[in-house]
C-alpha cells in the first residue's frame, strides 16, 4: 500500500460550543480533536469532555467529516472518571472505559455515564489510529 494514506492531513478541534448534549447535566468543559488522512479511511478521535451537575446519563454529540460505510463502535478509546465534589475535592466514584460511537453522517457520540454517586464525569479520549474504512475484518479473525 501506499504510505501516503498513513499521514493526517485533515485537524479540526471541537470546543464546547459545537458540542451537543442529550440529558440533564452541563457540559462545562471539552475539546475534541479529530485528524484524517487525505482518503478519511484513517483517523484519530482525542481529547476531553467534562459533564457537570448530572441527574441523568448525558450523550455528549459533535458533527464532524468522518463518514463510515456502517455505524462504529469503540469501547476503550480513552477513561471515563465519574466523580463527586466535596468541598472543592473532586473524588473519583468509578473509572470505566470511554466509549465513541460515529455514526454514517459523520455524528460521534461520547456517552457520559452517571452513578448514584457521582454527579460530574469526564471522559478523556486517547489519540489512537482508527479504521474508518471497511476492510472486512471481523473479531478473531
């Protein structure tokens, strides 16, 4: 294959204020990367959301130019802190993996979880490379 097709050509950066959010909580706080290379078969998915004064779970949502063939799941691309504040004390209740999901119209969904304990969570999503393209692999394989 061509090497080429490796480099991220394409960044953009999403703050707050191209961010969606379903549920009840604010969303205080996020950046979020998303770099491509020239074909968008490849790309990396990073940086952080920050939900805070949450009663419900809250799906974090940002539009953006990533178009899979069919809708993507990834489970572990980053943490997911679920905290509790006491007196300025940010206490961690549960750590749980971070989860995305981009769907066909490029929408990349972040869910922020909730438990009884804790009333802000922050998701932190690591830079890593991402399939975008089909290749018709499956698990085991």
């Amino acid at each position: 294959g061509d090497i080429a097709n490796f480099n991220f050509t394409n960044f953009t950066t999403y703050g707050v204020s191209d961010m969606t959010k379903t549920g009840t909580g604010t969303l205080s706080y996020g950046s979020v990367n998303v770099a491509t290379n020239s074909d968008g078969s490849l790309a990396k998915i990073y940086g952080y959301v920050d939900v805070e004064s949450m009663s419900t779970e809250v799906d974090v949502k940002i539009q953006t130019t990533l178009r899979p063939e069919s809708q993507l799941t990834i489970i572990g691309l980053g943490s997911s802190y679920q905290v509790s504040m006491s007196n300025g004390i940010m206490n961690i209740r549960n750590i749980l993996p971070s989860q995305v999901t981009i769907d066909t119209d490029g929408t990349v969904t972040i869910p922020c979880y909730k438990n009884s304990n804790s009333t802000r969570t922050k998701t932190i999503l690591d830079a890593c490379v991402l399939f975008i393209k089909d290749f018709g692999d499956t698990a085991g394989e």
